[in-house]
C-alpha cells in the first residue's frame, strides 16, 4: 500500500480586501472626516492583523474554504480551474509561502516548488549561485549539487548564460532554469504552477517527459496547468476548485470533462449592436461572430451536415487591408486547425483577400464540411490583422464562442464507443483479395 504523501485537511484562507471610502458632499463633512482620520486610520492598521468573526464581513475574501484531499506516494494530481479559483492559494500554502486562516497539511518528503516566474531566485545572484541556493535550501550538500549541476544546465539550455544574473533573464529563460532546478535536485515533492505558460512547444514537451519521469520514480507531483491536453496526459487524477470551494475531486478525466462542461455555454452567437460597445478600437470592430447554417445559430451543429463560423466587423480605416483568422479547438483543449482567408489558403480565393476596403461592415464566412469534426463541444477564437505585407494583428478574441456537434447516429450503426480524436473525417475505404 502506497504511503500518502501529501495530507490536506480542512485548510480554509481569507484575505482582507479593501474597501472604498465614503465621500463627504460638504465641506463640513470633509471637515469632519480630516479630524477623524487619524482614529479612522488606527482602526484600519488594527484590522490588517485583527479579522473580524464574521464570516462574510465585506472586508473579508476567503480564496478557499474548506479544502480537503490527500496524494498518495508516485501519483501526480491535477489541480484545474478557472482564473481566480485558488490554484495558485493552495500550492502557496502546500510550499510554505503563506500560511493558511483554518485546517492543516501534511508533506512527507523534501519539496521543491515553481510556483511563479522568478519566484525563489535572487535577482542579483548569477544562475549558477542560484543552483546552489536552491539545493542548499532543499538540504542537499554542496557534493550532491556538484553532481546534478551539469545536467540541470544542460536541460535548462541557457549554458551561455549560467554565470549571468538572473536579473538579465527574459522570463523564459528564468522559468526553464527553475524548472530544470526543481526537477533535478531529487525532491520528494513537487509543486507546479503554469510552468507550460512560458517557453517554447519544444521546452514544453521535454518538461512534460521530465515530469513522467519523475513520477515513475516514485515522486509525487502536484499540477496546475490550464492546459487540459497536457493534464490528461501526466496526472492520474484531480480536483476542480471554483471560487475557492473544491467542488469536484476523482480520475482525471472525469474532472476535465466536469470543467470543461462548467466553463462553456453553447450561445451559437454573440453580437454587438452599436461599433462603440463592440470588442475593438478606431481602426475596426467586432460585430458577430455566429456558428450554423441557414440563418439558424442554435449552439448545436450536426455532425452529417456542413456549417459556417461567421465573422462580421465594422471597418473604420478607408482604404485597409483585413484578414480574418479562426482558431478552432477541441474538448480537451487541442487546437483541431488554423485556418484563414488569405491568398491560397482557401479553396476558393476570396474575392476580399488583400484588398483595400472602404469605411463599412463586413462579413466572412468559412465553410466547415460535414463528417469533418469529432462529437463534443469546441471552442473559437478570432483574429483580425492588416493584410499583406505585414499581417499585423489589429483584433484578438480568444474563446469568444463555444459549440457542440452532435453526432446523429449515421456513423454508429456498427460502433458505439468513444470515438479518438479531433477530427472523425468520412474516408473512402475498399479492401480486394490480391492474392
């Protein structure tokens, strides 16, 4: 029976917030307020260390209640959701950044955490002086460091720049030095927050299969990614945290699947009336941005016919080139394709493509064929850019619209079970005996 790694009960924290002054429409109320303030100004200080009792004071903002779970020795547990849900709390308190208000946590093992950029480096110290920092700080010997360093450096691939202060690295660089620090200095336990935010698709992926290792090792890893593909494939399982509550903890793709339905609503469009109330600024707006087809946006699109996403914008630059961009992600998180309506990319040129647009509104459409997405819900986001030569971008929507394709059953008459991946195209098939 594996032992438990980590053990957390009951752990609750609250942060005082402030609160807006009261204005005085007098002059004697103003009068009355300056004499007052130094009494008014001592309560305040007295309350930054004194919290009331009252549990939901307006004051008072608890960024988690209530928090229970335990990780057992090797497993790796995803910690999913939305901004402002306490991800980033919890993993403070879990590395001994904050204390928490109520409850308690037990960590068996050395921990190493990278929680932010930079966070655990002194910015003064060159990259090298910061290794031996951190591993002085997790209780190793300066022999032990002396082993892992070439590799640590090797893996981060900043070694032109180990003898330089940190205070010169580009955040990208910080982040793969930490990372390659907490990584390779042994520890019992690891603390991820967002490491896979910063650095490049290939830094992404060589820290993903440093992080299965890890685990196979029999390490315990706690994750925070909003990257939903990358938690599927390392955790085993997780918790969904919304609004500081732990509302949902099982296997892993259970609780994706659970955030996943939570986050998105399936509108099949979203408009703007007027140019400007719309997403923008002076040289174009968003108008709509509409999933369907024959004039019907329902949120839902079957999976056996053709459909369009539809982009509508107000141009506002006389004579300006624009090029619309659609990014289209699956349910996990992947992105199913890039696509847009410049020069050859589509089947048919667009008549508009590179073309200098008068002041007026606009529409494009790109045609999605039937039997072309997998079932389940997707997700869009828009950009608009100058045309060529430059392509920059003017406009950015991201996630701006959600859908479902619903499969209608005719290609299930011989199967019935989840259908893999993103795209579930309808092929032509033939098999002949050729001997």
């Amino acid at each position: 029976m594996s032992k438990t790694s980590i053990k957390v009960k009951n752990i609750s924290k609250r942060f005082r917030i402030g609160l807006k002054n009261e204005r005085n429409d007098t002059f004697i109320g103003d009068i009355t307020s300056f004499l007052k303030s130094p009494l008014s100004n001592y309560r305040r200080l007295k309350k930054l260390s004194d919290f009331t009792d009252q549990e939901n004071a307006k004051d008072i903002f608890w960024a988690l209640k209530n928090i229970d779970f335990e990780v057992k020795q090797g497993e790796v547990m995803g910690i999913i959701g939305s901004n402002g849900a306490g991800k980033s709390t919890l993993l403070k308190i879990l590395a001994r950044i904050i204390d928490p208000t109520n409850g308690s946590a037990i960590l068996n093992g050395r921990v190493a955490s990278l929680l932010e950029v930079g966070t655990g480096f002194h910015k003064e110290l060159t990259g090298r002086e910061n290794t031996y920092l951190n591993g002085t700080i997790l209780g190793m010997r300066k022999k032990e460091i002396d082993k892992k360093f070439d590799e640590i450096v090797e893996f981060s691939g900043i070694e032109q720049f180990i003898d330089t202060p940190v205070k010169r690295y580009s955040s990208g660089m910080g982040v793969r030095l930490a990372f390659s620090i907490a990584a390779h200095l042994e520890p019992e336990i690891l603390l991820i927050d967002e490491v896979l935010a910063v650095g490049d698709a290939e830094f992404q992926k060589r820290c993903l299969g440093k992080m299965e290792s890890i685990a196979d090792g029999g390490r315990t890893i706690l994750f925070v990614s909003h990257n939903m593909t990358a938690v599927r494939s390392l955790c085993d399982k997780g918790i969904l945290l919304d609004s500081g509550s732990m509302t949902y903890k099982g296997k892993i793709d259970e609780v994706v699947k659970k955030y996943l339905s939570n986050i998105y609503s399936y509108s099949g469009e979203i408009n703007w009336l007027k140019p400007d109330e719309a997403p923008g600024n002076n040289q174009l707006r968003l108008a709509s941005v509409k999933v369907g087809s024959n004039n019907e946006y329902t949120g839902t699109v079957d999976i056996f016919k053709d459909f369009n996403i539809e982009v509508e914008y107000w141009n506002l630059e006389d004579q300006a080139k624009r090029t619309v961009s659609v990014h289209l992600y699956a349910p996990d998180g992947t992105m199913v394709f890039s696509s847009s309506n410049i020069g050859s990319i589509p089947i048919n040129p667009d008549p508009l493509d590179n073309q200098r647009l008068s002041i007026g509104r606009y529409k494009t459409i790109c045609k999605i064929p039937k039997y072309f997405l997998n079932n389940g819900q997707h997700t869009i986001s828009v950009y608009i850019s100058a045309g060529r030569p430059n392509f920059k971008t003017i406009l950015t929507q991201k996630d701006i619209l959600s859908f479902r394709v619903e499969d209608g059953g005719e290609m299930r008459n011989e199967y019935h079970g989840p259908w893999q991946g993103a795209v579930r195209p309808r092929l032509d098939w033939s098999s002949e005996k050729i001997e």
